[in-house]
C-alpha cells in the first residue's frame, strides 16, 4: 500500500502523539509513590480462627512444615465390598418325565441304547440317546432297566418299573 504525502504525514503525525501521551503517563507514574498509606499488620491474625482456637507464636508463623498439608482435602469413603455372586443352581421342576421304553440299535457295531420318554405336559413323546438334551435335563446314562438324567447338580433316575421318578 503506497501513501501519498498528506497520508504519510497524517500517519506519522498520530503515531507521534501517541508516543508522547504514552511518555507523559510514564513520567507521570513514576513520580507517585506506590501505597503510601500501606498499613502494617501481624501476620499471625490471618490465621486466628473465628473462635480464636489458632494461637501461632512468632517461632511458628513462618515456618512452613509438610506436616502441614497432611490433611485430606477431601473426604473419600471407603470402597464398599462386592458381594460375589452366589452359584445358586435354578429352582428345579419335579420331573414330568415318564419312562415308557428303552431300545437298542447296533450302529458302526457298537450298541447304542435310546430311551422313549413321555411328557403328559405337553402330550409329546421323545426319543433321546445318550447326551441329548430335554427341556432343562441332559441324559446322562441309559441302561437296560433306567435313565438317568442331569439338571446341574441334581440327579434323577428313571426306572422301567416304577412309576415315580427317584431323585
């Protein structure tokens, strides 16, 4: 940007009475004394408390101490246990199962027993083998005579005999 000579002298003219305001104030500034009416006081009636407890002798009033900032800024409640989780087996439905056959198949030559069961539920009959799954139990062993089944830790057996189911 080029400046014509009026411009020029315009710009140069206010930078100059700036310069010599801010020169004025400089000198003005340094002739006052800073806080001439400063007014003494004892350091130690900073640190009285309201109900006058705080009486810091001249030995302590400047000592700083780390002992000091011992105090918890803030309060931090303890952590509160976990209760663990307790290993509560589901509440187990009486068997409804009934027994009605146990069959044999020779598959690959090896014997495989399977046992027919009824639900009068759900009027359903089921065929399982060894292992299957039947609602919340698992077939954990057929032999000729019974069929035991698994719910967690709960055992029951049935027997082509009986009528009741034995847990």
């Amino acid at each position: 940007m080029k400046l014509d000579g009026n411009q020029h002298r315009a710009l140069c003219g206010s930078t100059l009475l700036v310069l010599l305001i801010l020169l004025a104030g400089a000198v003005v500034w340094a002739g006052v004394p800073l806080q001439d009416r400063l007014e003494p006081f004892n350091i130690d009636e900073l640190f009285v408390t309201t109900d006058g407890r705080a009486n810091i002798t001249d030995e302590q009033s400047m000592t700083i101490t780390s002992s000091m900032f011992d105090a918890d800024l803030w309060y931090t409640p303890p952590v509160a246990a976990i209760p663990k989780p307790s290993k509560t087996e589901p509440q187990s439905v009486p068997t409804q199962y009934q027994l009605m056959a146990i069959t044999q198949q020779v598959v690959d030559g090896q014997q495989l027993h399977f046992a027919v069961l009824y639900d009068p539920k759900e009027d359903l009959v089921h065929r399982v083998a060894l292992g299957d799954p039947l609602g919340a139990f698992v077939v954990s062993d057929i032999t000729n005579a019974e069929v035991t089944m698994q719910q967690g830790q709960r055992i029951t057996v049935l027997r082509l005999d009986d009528s009741e189911p034995q847990s």
